[in-house]
C-alpha cells in the first residue's frame, strides 16, 4: 500500500479532485474484488478508470484481454509505460461516457464485461450509459459509493428505491458483493464504498413498449418524493392533462391516487406508464425532464 502511494509521489502524481479519483491502493481487497468478478480467461473486460492499474493487473492473467479506459493522461502514460510488454492490455485514453461498448463487442464476436472504480462524481451517469450498452454487456463489476450502492439494490417501499433503482432492476439482478472502507484508497474518501454486481438479463424483468416516457414517467413521479403520486404527476413537466384526468387514469389501474412513487414496483410502474401515454401530448416535455435530471 506504501509503495504504491510513494511511486505517485515521486511520479509528482497527485489525485486530481475534479476527476473525481480515489486510487484503490489495498492490494489484499483488490484480490478480493477480482475473485468476486465472474472472469472467464476467454472475457475482454473493459476497465473504467484503471488508476494505477491494481485491478488491471491482477485481471490480465485470467482474462483474454483487458481494456482499460482511463481520462487522465498521466495514468495513461503510466500505464502503457508499466504494460509495454502486455499484448493482452490495452490503455485507452477517452471518457468512459462516451465509450463505445457496442463497437468493442462486435469487434470482438462476443459480450464484454466490465470492472470499474468508478469516480463517484460520475457513477450515477455511467452506470445509465452501460444500462443503454447492456445488449453489449454480460456482466459489470462496480465499485461505487456505498449510499450509490444502496439505492441501485433497494427494493420498492425503502427510503432509497428511486429511478436509479428500477432502472437498474429492470435488466439486471444487483448484488452487493462487499463493503470498502475508505482506508483502500488514496486519498482516503469520507464515505464509505461497496462493489456490486450486476447479471446482464436476457430479457427487462417487465416488457415497456415506449421506454422513453416509462422513464420520464419515473422521473416526474420521483421528482417530488413527499407528494403524492397524483401530486407529482400534476406538477411535472410531462404535460399529462388535469388533476382529475390523471386521478382517473391512476385509479383505473387501481393505484390509489394518495400513495408516493417509492411504494410502485416495476410492473406497477409499466401499468402507470402504458395508461397515461394517452394523455401525454408534448414530446418536448420529455427532451426537458430528461435534461433536468441529468
């Protein structure tokens, strides 16, 4: 771990706070964190922000191939400098974000998986973008902060249960694998972190036809976690129509118009999004709840 933390220093390396690093130094849990990910010596696995390669490093003797993406140009360098003579390694410099998974698995003729410390900054809009690039994935492995992982895991009813949640739920099975004290990075994060993992479903656990407005749909009713559910729906930028419309559609699916969204399950949250669309009338409405969550 001390070595580790020397070799940046003399490298005049410091974590930068604006990307969001927090290098994984603890080689004892990153062994752990590699046993728990499901490799296969035939994987490519696709690393989102490698760091100093601790993970990297003890993948390469189990898999075909490890794709590391890193944004930080020092650690790119410092990578290929400490890979050179790794066939089975490849050091991309680019933004995770706007990687293409798609391309890299029809390259390869396979689905890749996918092991990631990923900034916590970011977490939250990388792991939509890999749920966009699931068709392309089998397996992801993810180090993220704890609170992160709660609510990617949380069921309908609990505190935590949001639009991350069922987005997450709808075409994986999450698993919190272990937990991470802040002592495993440099520097030493204020939160504690948790890796879970993600099955890639074959099918989403509920068949949504308009995926688009089911999750606009999702969005607004969270938008506004003490109201109601009708409250919400009201008062969202979705343009839905009137109170009373709204009350009509939600009981006539037999969702009581007072409960809040927390307390919906998928299948109850397709029902609500299948029955409204016949009142939504504004696609712009969408393009704007969209860019307000992001």
């Amino acid at each position: 771990m001390t070595s580790l933390m020397q070799e940046l220093r003399g490298r005049g390396i410091l974590p930068k706070r604006a990307l969001g690093q927090h290098f994984l130094i603890d080689r004892r849990l990153a062994e752990k964190i590699v046993r728990l990910a499901p490799l296969d010596p035939e994987d490519i696995v696709v690393e989102i922000g490698p760091g100093m390669g601790v993970l990297t490093f003890l993948m390469l003797p189990q898999v075909k191939k490890v794709v590391a993406v890193e944004l930080d140009q020092r650690m790119v360098a410092y990578l290929r400098e400490k890979g050179k003579k790794i066939s089975s390694l490849a050091v991309v410099y680019g933004d995770a974000l706007q990687f293409d998974f798609r391309g890299l698995a029809e390259e390869a003729g396979g689905k890749l998986k996918v092991v990631a410390n990923l900034p916590y900054n970011i977490s939250t809009p990388i792991i939509f973008r890999l749920l966009e690039s699931r068709d392309s994935l089998a397996h992801l492995t993810l180090m993220l902060q704890q609170e992160v992982a709660q609510r990617i895991t949380s069921p309908p009813g609990s505190r935590d249960y949001g639009p991350l949640s069922i987005s997450a739920q709808l075409y994986t099975s999450p698993k919190i694998l272990m937990r991470v004290p802040p002592h495993a990075f440099y520097p030493r994060p204020a939160v504690q972190s948790a890796v879970v993992g993600f099955e890639i479903l074959a099918h989403p656990r509920v068949e949504v036809g308009d995926m688009r407005f089911f999750q606009g749909v999702v969005r607004a009713s969270f938008a506004q976690r003490r109201k109601t559910i009708l409250n919400s729906l009201k008062n969202s930028a979705l343009g839905l129509g009137s109170s009373g419309e709204i009350r009509g559609v939600l009981e006539s699916i037999g969702i009581d118009p007072r409960r809040r969204a927390e307390t919906l399950d998928l299948v109850e949250f397709k029902r609500l999004a299948e029955a409204l669309r016949g009142l939504h009338k504004d696609d712009d409405s969408l393009f704007l709840l969209e860019r307000t969550a992001q």
